[in-house]
C-alpha cells in the first residue's frame, strides 16, 4: 500500500457534510463564532455546489409556512406532519424548525434563487406549503452563500469522514480520508455537526443494468450520518420509518407538480382512481385514514393494493390533466398558447431536477400532452428530512416544551444528541419530518448557533487518543493493504478468495434487505421470522466486512459507504422486529402484526453501546406540544 499523509486539523466547530443543512449551518456558524472568536471547519465527501439531495436542482420548495403572512400557524403545520407520520413525531422540533424555515427561503430568494411570482407578486404555491421554483441552480446559490460566509480556507473538499473520534461520552473529532489524495485526516474539535445525509442503495434498487445506481434520492448518500451517531452511541429514534416515494417509473421524475400544480389523477391501468375505488381501506386507519391530507404512506399503499390484484401498471394521466387546464381557457388562441406554456412546464419539472426523466420521455416517445406516464413506488430510503423520519434523537428548544415533554425532550442545547458535543440536522436528525431542503437548511442553522454556545460553555478540548487514531487508521486503510497482498491470488481482480469488492458486497446486503425486510421483491411485506432471518444473515456480513479489498482510493471509499449502510440496515431490523404492529403500510407491512395498536404509539429507539457492542432497544412517549395557548409567542426570526 502506497503511504498515506497524516493531515491534523484542530477547529471548534467541525461541520461534516455540504449539502442544504451544512450549508445553513455553515452560514450561521462562521456568524456566531465570528463573535466568539472560534473557528469553524467544514468537510465534504463532494464538492458543495453539487453535495447533497439537492445537487441536480429542485423545481419546488416544499416548506414556506408563511407565518408573517399569517397564511398558517405553527399549529397547523405541526398537526400536517403528525398526521402524515401516522402520529409519531417530535412536536417541539416541527415547530423549531417551522419558525425559522421562512426566513431561510427569504435568505435564498435574497441570495438569487428564482421563486416563482404572480401578476401581484405573490409567491406561487404548487400546494399549501411548496412554492414553485426555477431551482436548476439552487444548491450552487445556497452553497455559494455558505463559503462566502465561512470562507474557503475552512472547507476542505472530497474527504470521506468515516468514524467519530470520542473522549468518554464526548465527541472529539471525526477521522477520515482524502478520496482523491493518500492522505489520512485527523480532525480535532470541541463539537460536531453532522449533515452528511440519509442512506439510498441499502435495498435493492428497481433499476438495474444500465440502469444499476439510479435512485430518486442520491446514490451517493450511504448512511454516513446514521453511522457516524451510531458509532459514537447516540441514542437514535425512528430507524423502522423508511421512506418510499412514488415517482414516474425508471427515472424517478417528481410527481409533486403533477398532483399539486396541474391536479393530475392516478390511475390504475383499467383508469381506476385508486384513491376512489380503494377509498374503504382508509377505515381501517382511523383517526389518520380520515385526515387531510390522506398520508404519503396510506396513498402508497392504496396503490400498491391495486398492484398486487393485477391491474397495473399504475399512470400519472398528465394528458388529462394538461388537456384539462388548457381547456379551461374560452379563446382558441389563447388556449393554444397556454397549452404550450403547459407542456413546457411539464419538461421544465424535470430538468429542474430529475433529467433523467425527460431522457426517458423522449428515449420513450412520449409527449406528456398526449399520453400517461407509468408510476410506481420506488425501493425503501433512509431519511429524515422528507417523509420518513429515521436520524439520531435530538434535545429540542427549551422554550418550546410543556412541563411534561421539557423532562424528556430537552437537555440542554438545541439539536444536540445524547452523546455531548455531537449536534445534528437534516438527515441526521430524527422525527422531524417534512423539513426537505429549505427546513433542513434552517434545521442546519439552529444546530450549529446550538453548538456554537455549547463551546462557549465548554471551552476545552477534549482528548484524543493516539491509540484510538492509530487504530482507526489501520482500520480504515486495511482493504487496501488487503488487496495488494491477495491480488495475486486470482486471475480476475473482482473475484478472490481472500476478499469481496465492495459492489459484490453491496448486492449481498441489498438481497438480504430486500427478500427478507420488505423490499420491491417482497412487495415491501414482511414478518418476525423473516426479519430474525435477515438478523443471522446480516451477522455473517458483518463478519465478512472484515474481508473487503479495494483496489485504489474510489474502492475504498465504496468500502466504507457498504459498511456504514449495513449498520444502517441492522438498525432498521432491529428496530421493525421492536416495534409489533404495522404502523406505516406503503412503507412496510408487517404480515404477521398487519394492523395499528394504540400502545405502539409511541417511539420505538435503539442504542448501540460501544462498550458492550450490543444493541439496546427502547421506547419512548410521544408528547404532544400542541394545542397551547399564545401560538404566535413561539414565532421566530
């Protein structure tokens, strides 16, 4: 193995990530430490203008409030996302963040950020929360802002972090490596911030071929944030509440446009509209079968019903809807016109974001004025900033809590896990749902004024063992140490007996996850044998994650995203195999508890110790914060 540089950095704050949440971390860092006279870093596994779920563009902004408009209430958007999580959410940090997300889209609107207007110069909403956007652009606008404000000095690009650096039950830094240089980073800090996103390819995806890695969110997301909250033994929260959205199928274009903006229909193949004629199944679901919005999960699954009785494929009638809208307009001419501006939003929802779906469009001869699109759901995600809500569980605000939530919801600093010094946002943190890219940006903003003040309160800098680094070093360059020494051994590289590449690894861990934890295969249905079984097969790949060989720098970084979404895989079993009931059917249904029970509402969280390596499993109360009176005093900057 060639040698490695070892690169020290020694900072106050360390940012890990560089999409939307450290990027509002970033902005609000470098001002509040300005004032400290502390340092702030930031490390990216990418580069931040592309880094994160937002790299491609977004066509909408899918949470603006309007607090200040007195279009809503902090009230009806905490009672929008309980609902949409079947009940199960973290009041007090919906609310957090909802009081703050305006300004955050009035930063990026000040910062260049194209928002649609009307003749009067309203935003225009695709829905209640959404604004519609040209947002091509959008992550280079936002992370601009955020290297102006931190400066460039302070970001250091392509470093895959990999494992926290701990000094008793504080976190002391992150170690990690250059992804394009041999060079071994150890960065030193007196807290941590980490938005390095959810977890994609832990199921087997629907693409294949050609077509292995497309993924509606980033393929690159490994579960780098569960890892790292793992490894450090933070307490996390919600590890069973996958996320599976229903895109256009293949290229997993958006839908939001379609059903928001242009009231589209879905339809099954015999033009069935599922949500009509499948309407009697949201009895069984009651209180949030009966609410409105019906739940993501419970419209996944009216749909997949439909699916499993044969009469797919399911369509996106885009031709109706823009056929419809263009109708509605008396001049012919006119009519004519507003057609086209029709059909070049319909296109223009795609290249904002998902190209790849007017690829297919086109590679497919279909013109969406025309005739349907196929839809379908897509293979199981890891995230807590969209519908799903798995992450590490965080101390909320303590000016928001009641006197019973503020015993077991705070302690201490806002957005700070259970492990000292360790702050998360975005997809890190846990049952604060529905923050998407704007609320994560602002979630990213009030977990890093959180840690400033936690450095200012805790001046020292905790230890690092030489022995800890040393070890994690070794560690983490071993598969390319492993690789050199048994290359020789075959005469085809990619298949050795001494070791497994990363992507023989990755297909393994991708079969288990979706035979037996309810993946695509499996119809996203599975059981208590099942889940037990996919427990054994996931301790024998533990085992022989010891044995991955990578060829060069790329090898090892995808060593080590396989390792970090395996650990995000056993802590999703385990915590689906806890919790006995299905809660979230259209994300997963559990065969064998097939209904919800009043006693599982409640959170269903995991521990692992490091001490121990083992897993410990808990519950804990959902507290509501919501009805209280004086609503307008939570209102934020």
């Amino acid at each position: 193995m060639p040698d490695f540089e070892t690169v020290e950095v020694t900072t106050d704050l360390l940012i890990c990530g560089g999409g939307m949440a450290a990027c509002g971390a970033a902005v609000e860092a470098a001002y509040w430490a300005k004032q400290n006279g502390l340092k702030v870093t930031l490390v990216d596994k990418a580069a931040m203008d592309r880094s994160g779920a937002v790299a491609m563009g977004l066509s909408a902004i899918n949470q603006y409030v309007g607090l200040k408009d007195g279009q809503n209430t902090l009230k009806d958007y905490v009672e929008y996302v309980r609902n949409d999580l079947m009940g199960v959410t973290r009041e007090d940090l919906v609310a957090n963040i909802a009081r703050h997300v305006d300004s955050s889209v009035h930063l990026f609107e000040k910062w260049g950020l194209p928002i649609w207007k009307d003749a009067q110069g309203a935003y225009v909403h695709e829905g209640r929360w959404q604004l519609m956007i040209n947002g091509e652009s959008y992550k280079v606008i936002v992370a601009e802002a955020a290297k102006n404000a931190l400066g460039v000095d302070n970001i250091i690009e392509r470093v895959f972090i990999v494992e926290p650096l701990m000094d008793g039950d504080r976190i002391a830094g992150a170690v990690g490596f250059s992804v394009r240089e041999n060079k071994f980073y150890i960065f030193k800090a007196k807290a941590v911030l980490v938005a390095m996103g959810g977890a994609v390819h832990v199921f087997k995806p629907r693409s294949a071929g050609e077509g292995l890695g497309r993924a509606w969110y980033p393929p690159w997301n490994s579960g780098s944030s569960a890892y790292f909250t793992i490894k450090a033994g933070a307490e996390m929260t919600c590890q069973e509440v996958r996320f599976i959205p229903v895109r256009f199928k293949d290229a997993y274009g958006p839908v939001g446009a379609w059903f928001l903006l242009f009231k589209s229909r879905a339809t099954n193949a015999l033009d069935e509209a599922y949500m009509q004629t499948r309407a009697s199944e949201l009895d069984k679901w009651v209180p949030y079968g009966k609410v409105k919005p019906v739940p993501a999960n419970l419209r996944n699954w009216l749909m997949m019903l439909d699916v499993m009785d044969g009469k797919g494929p399911i369509y996106m009638r885009t031709e109706e809807a823009i056929q419809k809208i263009a109708a509605d307009t008396p001049d012919a001419k006119e009519q004519k016109k507003k057609l086209k501006e029709l059909e070049a939003e319909a296109w223009e929802d795609f290249l904002d974001m998902t190209i790849s779906q007017a690829i297919l469009w086109a590679a497919s001869n279909i013109a969406p004025e025309e005739a349907p699109s196929e839809i379908a759901a897509a293979e199981p995600y890891f995230i807590g900033s969209h519908s799903g809500a798995s992450g590490a569980w965080v101390s909320g605000p303590e000016d928001i809590q009641n006197d019973k939530s503020k015993g077991s919801y705070f302690w201490g600093y806002c957005n700070m896990a259970t492990v000292q010094g360790l702050f998360c946002a975005g997809d890190a943190s846990g049952a604060s749902s529905h923050k998407f890219s704007s609320g994560s940006h602002a979630e990213g903003r009030i977990a890093a004024k959180a840690a400033i003040k936690f450095i200012v309160d805790n001046k020292s800098q905790p230890n690092v063992d030489k022995a800890q680094v040393d070890g994690l070093r070794k560690k983490i360059l071993a598969p390319l140490d492993r690789f050199q020494q048994f290359k020789g051994g075959s005469s085809d590289p990619d298949i050795n007996p001494e070791y497994m590449k990363p992507k023989m690894f990755m297909f393994r861990l991708q079969k288990i996850m979706d035979e037996y934890a309810g993946g695509v295969t499996a119809q996203f249905t599975t059981s208590q044998r099942n889940l037990e079984k996919a427990l054994d097969l996931l301790a024998f790949l533990k085992e022989d994650s010891e044995k991955l060989a990578a060829e060069d720098l790329h090898e090892l970084m995808r060593c080590w995203e396989n390792v970090q979404r395996m650990w995000q895989a056993e802590a999703h079993v385990r915590t689906i195999l806890f919790r006995e009931e299905t809660r979230w059917p259209g994300y997963y249904f559990r065969s064998d508890t097939p209904s919800m029970k009043k006693e599982w509402e409640v959170f269903a969280n995991c521990r692992w110790d490091p001490a121990k390596d083992a897993w410990e499993m808990m519950k804990r109360d959902i507290v509501p914060i919501f009805p209280q009176p004086g609503d307008h005093e939570l209102l934020g900057g």
